[in-house]
C-alpha cells in the first residue's frame, strides 16, 4: 500500500481527542505484561535517531450488529532509536489494507476511532482501547446480509511523527463479522489414537459460536490421508464420512459437544499406517458471515492391529512394614484395538527406572502381582495387587524410602502396539523395621 496515499489530507485527524482517556500502561518492547501480550521483537539497529511505531496486534469481538458500539484493544510498539508520541486509528476494511479516510479521494474504509499513544521510549509498547459504532464502510456493498471485514488500525495516521520506516504502520487484523448471524467455529476434534478398518470409532467435536445469533451446526466426521477434507458432492466423492451428520442448536456464545460413530472400511491403500480424523461444518442450510473457518483438521490416527496396555495410576499407603502384607491398587487401559487379557507386577524401586526380576539383574523388589481381565479397546479396569514388602536387593541398607510403581505385560508375551508404553511410577512409600 502506498503510505502517501494513506497519509494524505490527515491534518485534521491529529487534532482528534478521546474524552476521559486513560493514559495507557507501558510496558518494555517485548516483555510479556498484562497490558500488552506482545511477541518478542527487537528495537531496529539501524542508523537513524528516529522512533519506528508499529502495530503488533489488534483484539476485538468476532462479530457485532450494525450500530452497536464495538471496542477493540490495539498494541503499538515503538522499535524505533528515540521515544515518540504518535496517535492510532482502528478501521473496519474489506480488504487486508486499512487505510485511513482521505480529503482528496473517496472513503473507503470505515473510521470507528483514535486515541492518542503516550510517549513511547525505544523497545516500549503500550495497549490502548479503541470504541467506535460499527457500520457498513463506503466501499462495502450496500444491500446484503452481512459483510466479512478485517478489524486493523494504522499507528500514526497522518505522517505528522517522522519515523525511521514509514511503511509499516498499517496492521489488517483479523476478520469480523458485521451483521446478526451465527459464527460456528471447529476447536478441537478428538478420538482414539489407534484405529483398524472395519472397527467402529467415536470421535468427538467441540463446535463454538462467536457469532450474535442462534442456529443449527451440522458436523460431518471426515477421514482423509492428508490434512485437507473434501466434503462428499455432485462433483465428486469427497473424503470418507465416518458415521452420520449429527446437528444442535447453539446459542450465541457457548459451545456443543458432538459425537458420532462409525467405522473406517478398507477404502485406502493396503499399507496405509496412518489417517487424519477431521471435521467439517456443512453451512448450505445456515446463514453465516465468515465462511472460511469452518474445517479442523483434527488428529492423525495411527492404523494398526493389535491390544496396547498402558498404566494411567498407581496408589497405596504412604508407609509399610517390612515382611508385612502391601496392598495397591492399579489402573490398566487398553489403547489399542483388540480385546485382550495381560497381568500386571507391583514394585518397589530405588530410582525412576523400574525393572521386572527377569530382565536382567536384580534392581528393585518385586512385591505382588495381579491378572487383568480382557479389556476391551478403550476400556480400563483397576486391580488390587497384594503380597508381603521386600526390599530390593541390590538398594542400600539404609535406603528406606522408595517409589511404588507397577508394569503390565512384564514377560512381554503380548504383541502390542507399543512397547515402550508399559510402566509407571506412582507415589513415594516408607518402609518400617
């Protein structure tokens, strides 16, 4: 963008005060603070004793109606040689290109406000707020539903602060929607992390609105070999559609949980090892402002065969007698795709490394033992483990405090999915004479 253009015929702007303007709070260039929340930056070294203001980040609502007052919170940060005092503008654009309304041509954007930086010293930012009643810009057109508009702000509008760069003042925001609409938006998509074909998954989908209406979000469970999903169409097949369309209602500002089930046939390549699991919002029926966040791209599944046993907590006493009775409970999960059964030891070790007696020297005690029943994928069960205290017998006399924790498939007679998965420490345990 051209800065004279965007500079030209601005007298009049530096003139502009905000009645009852707090002075905002300064923070160092690149410190993280309440009041700036900026990225780490560093001050130009260049030749020059000038400051350089540049605008780091803008925050505002994520739609607001025709009218209304919107409030946005803009960072400028001074990267400059000397300190400055400079003005900030916050405009509604349709394009990536704010630019402030001009004397000698045509408005273009929409000029909600300005408020005044105080002095910035070299690698210093400062947020300040910014209101103004949003309205359609003069570019824009004038019938429709709703536009689809970038909330920036230009730092020093009118040129009247001479700066080391004079190009880059001018920051695009992020997209707004101006109208009364739903906004869904995908935040997360989580499901098993291992899948077979044929076998039925349940992934679940967290679906927010942003926008300032109700409506319906319909989600389809999508499964592809890449991070792209095609929606099935007239067109053409699409990626695979895990399970059914599943719809409800959400209000403005809250968030739905949704879920559907379904199995993966063997579509894809033999050798396929892995598949991303994603979702998309079908809007055809639904009104909607922003239309460009409406995918997620999910997780990445891997595509295997086989049980996987994980240990998610170990608990016992806190103290126990040596020779004496030792009871603990254990939890087993099975995170991997076939029902089977394990066993599982409890030890006692002197270190964060547990090993089972017969796979190699002997390190740390073992004080029971217990049958896990066949689990299910997904499923967990807790079993108790009993049996007297020993000490290890290669640990220290004098050693007598030591961390309780348990392996399941010790003898490694059950082929899983992973290997290196199978322990875990649990708590701290004094042993008494």
């Amino acid at each position: 963008m051209n800065k004279h253009r965007m500079k030209a015929g601005l007298g009049a702007l530096a003139l502009m005060t905000l009645a009852g303007c707090q002075p905002p709070e300064v923070s160092s260039f690149g410190e993280e603070s309440p009041a700036n929340g900026t990225t780490r930056v560093s001050p130009l070294t260049e030749s020059g004793d000038q400051a350089d203001f540049v605008i780091t980040s803008v925050t505002g609502p994520k739609s607001v109606e025709p009218g209304q007052t919107l409030t946005a919170q803009v960072t400028v940060c001074n990267q400059g040689s000397r300190s400055g005092t400079t003005r900030v503008a916050l405009l509604l654009s349709e394009d990536e290109h704010p630019r402030v309304p001009s004397t000698t041509e045509p408005p273009e954007d929409l000029l909600l406000g300005d408020a005044p930086v105080t002095s910035l010293a070299a690698g210093q930012c400062t947020t300040v707020s910014i209101s103004g009643t949003a309205q359609r810009p003069p570019s824009a057109p004038a019938y429709a539903w709703g536009w689809a508009l970038h909330l920036g702000a230009v730092v020093d509008p009118d040129g009247s602060t001479p700066e080391l760069h004079e190009d880059n003042n001018a920051y695009p925001g992020e997209f707004l929607g101006l109208g009364v609409a739903a906004d869904f938006v995908i935040t997360s998509v989580t499901g098993p992390a291992v899948m077979e074909f044929g076998q039925p998954i349940t992934p679940q989908v967290t679906v927010c609105n942003q926008g300032n209406a109700v409506d319906y979000a319909r989600v389809l469970f999508l499964v592809s070999e890449d991070e792209r999903f095609d929606l099935p169409s007239s067109s053409g097949p699409g990626d695979f559609m895990l399970g059914t369309p599943v719809s409800t209602s959400i209000p403005s500002g809250t968030c739905a949980t949704l879920s559907s089930t379904g199995s993966v046939p063997p579509v894809f390549p033999p050798d396929t090892r892995t598949l991303h699991v994603g979702a998309v919002l079908d809007t055809s029926n639904v009104f909607e402002i922003l239309k460009d966040n409406n995918t997620h791209p999910g997780y990445v599944a891997r595509v295997a065969a086989g049980a996987d046993f994980v240990i998610t907590s170990v608990t016992g006493p806190e103290s126990a007698r040596l020779h004496h009775p030792l009871s603990a409970e254990v939890t087993v999960c099975n995170q991997g795709t076939r029902v089977m059964s394990t066993h599982v030891l409890l030890l006692l070790s002197e270190d964060e490394h547990l090993q089972v007696p017969f796979s190699g020297p002997l390190e740390d005690a073992l004080v029971g033992d217990a049958w896990v029943p066949p689990l299910a994928p997904g499923g967990c069960t807790t079993v108790s483990t009993y049996g007297p205290v020993i000490l290890p017998p290669m640990g220290s006399p004098d050693t007598r405090t030591f961390r309780l924790g348990a392996v399941v498939d010790p003898h490694g007679d059950i082929p899983e999915l992973l290997e290196d998965n199978n322990s875990l420490l649990g708590g701290w345990i004094h042993i008494t004479p």
